[in-house]
C-alpha cells in the first residue's frame, strides 16, 4: 500500500493537479483575448466624452507602443494620438514568441508560432525598450484628466507585449495559447524526483528483510518509472505517444481558429457589428470565389479534419460600400474563408483530438509495461 500510495501521489495525482491548473490558465488567456476582441478601443472619442468627470468609463482595449516606466508599476502607452498610464501592479504580462514556423500539420499552411507564450509577472520584466509594442484590455479610469487602465475587482488587466503586424495577435494568442504537453509542468520535477527517492529509500529498508524481498523489488521498480519510458524498447511508442499528442494539441488549435469568427452576434441575415461600429458578415459563397476573396486579402482557414472540397465556403468580413465583405479596420477582426460550417469542423477536430489523445497514453502505457517487464527481470537477477 505505501508503495501503491506513492505511485499515485508522487506520478499520477500531484502532477495532474498542475496539468488541470496549466490548462485552465491558458484556457483563460485565451477567453480573454477572445473577449477583448469584443470590447470597443479606446481612444480620443471615450476621453472627450468623459473629460469633465472622472471615474471608471468601462472596459476598453488599446493597441500602443511604450512611452515611458514610471516608478515600479507604472507604463506610460501611447496609440498614436492618446497617452494612457496602465497599472502594471501583480499583473502577469504575456510575451507572445516571435520565431514563426510551419506546421505541417495546419491545412492552411499559414505560419504560426509553435511555442507558448512566456507568462512573466511585471516585477520580474525588467526593463523595456522605448516603443515595445503592447496591447492592452482591461478596466479604463479617468482621474485627473488621465486615462489609467488597471485590474479591478471586476476584471482583470491584459497585457500582451508582441511584434509583427496588429492583425495575427489574436490568431497567434489562440493558436499557440496552451501548453506543449500539460503534464509536464512546473509541479512534475519536483514530484517526480521526490517519488521515485521516496520508493529508493522505501527498497532501501525493505531489501533488509528476506521476506519483504518482492515488496523491494516493486519499489525499485517504481523509482524507475520516471526514465522507463526513454529505454528501448518502450522508446518508440514513447515517440509514438509524443506524435500523437502534438498532433491532438495541433487540432485544438485548429479548433479555435476555426471558430473563431463565430463569437460574434449574428442577426437573422448574417449581419452583425464589430465593437468600434464596423458592420460585419457571414455569408455563404461558391468554392469558385476563393480565388477573387484571397486578392482581396481574405485568408483561408481550414483544419486537417476537411478531407474534401466543400460545396460552398462560409465568408466572414466586413461590409464595404458596395455590400462586399472584405477586410475590416478592426485588427481583431478577420476576413476568412472556412470550407464549411465552422461549428461542424470545430466538433469533428475535438472529437478526432480525444481520440489520438485516448490512442497515445495508450501507447505511453504499452511502452512503459514493456520496459517494466525487462526491468523486472533485470532487478529480479540482481536482487537474489
């Protein structure tokens, strides 16, 4: 029982716990961002309005470089015509990555970052370079004729810093917004290495008793569990396991993307208004528009799950004057294309992610019994 009562703390229970805390804080970066994406922008027009009072105007995002730190937890940002401070107090600050790759695996071929983003609390960024371009959502508050964004008891401030075009900061958050494989995380060394010595201290004082020889062989078996699955021949299904979950966390992603353009509030005809007044649409057109929508600078979004051409592409954009989706002023906003029902497509990745997940612990536990059964006979020899 002690030794069971370890396995299962130490490998199981202890690095699950920061598996589901890994995932759910990613999980609430990007509803965040998705929620951003909702909220007006801040600008002249808010602080106008509100100039001759002060308190809190609501909840606005702003895209804008750095101007200034002032004391510890200060920034001083400017979008181009407004300067805001932005209360930076216990407020982790999400750095998206900036090497792009192509992932073989994204049906749209499009570049996309294939790391997370660090998460670093203000205190220990150090300092920024004048014009570190940043993006903002969170409370805004006028006091004194200044606009202060900070965290509230409400809401929580967003602060991402990034590089590139405005437009792919919410694409990449979604897309490379969650963890490589979420047991790993910043709680399984530690479990690990204090299992596997509790179980060689544990064979240590078992190993003295004749009759309690099968018992140390079981905890030496069980310090081993951690490296196991690197020994041969279990090793190729431990990189059959690793295939497989990247390409599960590869179609959630997809998932995302995919989905994404439905948060918006839709009418009757497809209609609806992008959070700065924008009108926007979603339309059903014919595979044969593809070519003229991409001039127009409409991008393609598609998941490994589209096997086949669809019958007709899903279009979402903004209303121009003549009535035509294109691309919208908002950065947040997208001009795509998705060969079908974005819903439909969102369930099948979901669905096919729990299965090749299913399918590589699978293999994982197939390999680490393997090397168990040869370590066994390994220690069985040793142990006499």
């Amino acid at each position: 029982m002690a030794i069971v009562t370890i396995v299962v703390t130490f490998y199981l229970l202890i690095p699950g716990i920061g598996a589901f805390a890994v995932r759910a804080r990613w999980r609430s970066f990007r509803r965040r961002m998705i929620e951003a994406s909702l909220r007006p922008t801040a600008g002249y027009v808010q602080l106008r309005v509100d100039e001759q009072g002060s308190g809190y105007l609501g909840v606005y995002r702003c895209f804008a470089t750095l101007e200034a730190i002032q004391g510890d937890d200060t920034l001083w940002i400017r979008d181009g015509r407004v300067s805001f401070a932005v209360s930076v107090a216990d407020v982790p600050v999400y750095m998206l990555p900036s090497s792009l790759v192509r992932p073989a695996t994204a049906a749209d071929g499009l570049a996309l970052p294939d790391e997370a983003p660090s998460v670093v609390p203000w205190a220990k960024v150090g300092s920024l370079p004048e014009g570190t371009r940043m993006f903002v959502c969170g409370p805004l508050y006028v006091s004194k004729s200044k606009a202060v964004f900070r965290s509230d008891g409400a809401a929580r401030l967003t602060v991402v810093i990034y590089d590139g075009p405005e437009q792919t900061v919410l694409q990449r958050s979604i897309w490379s917004g969650r963890q490589r494989n979420e047991y790993w995380n910043p709680l399984t060394p530690v479990s690990l290495a204090g299992g596997s010595l509790s179980l060689i201290i544990l064979a240590s004082v078992y190993i003295a008793s004749p009759w309690l020889r099968s018992a140390a062989i079981v905890a030496v078996l069980g310090s081993m569990i951690p490296v196991l699955s690197l020994g041969p021949p279990g090793v190729l299904l431990f990189f059959l396991y690793r295939r497989l979950w990247q390409r599960a966390r590869f179609l959630r992603a997809e998932r995302d993307l995919v989905r994404l353009p439905s948060r918006f509030r839709y009418d009757g005809d497809g209609r609806a208004q992008l959070p700065d007044g924008e009108r926007y649409v979603r339309c059903a057109v014919a595979p044969d528009e593809r070519p003229r929508l991409m001039q127009r600078g409409a991008q393609y979004r598609s998941a490994g799950v589209v096997k086949h051409p669809p019958p007709e592409l899903i279009c979402f954009g903004a209303l121009s004057d003549d009535e035509q989706p294109g691309r919208p002023q908002d950065p947040l906003a997208e001009f795509v294309l998705v060969p079908g029902d974005p819903e439909r497509i969102a369930h099948t990745c979901q669905r096919k992610a729990r299965m090749l997940e299913a399918f590589s612990l699978a293999a994982f536990a197939v390999g680490l019994l393997a090397n168990l059964y040869i370590a066994l006979l390994i220690v069985n020899m040793v142990i006499h």
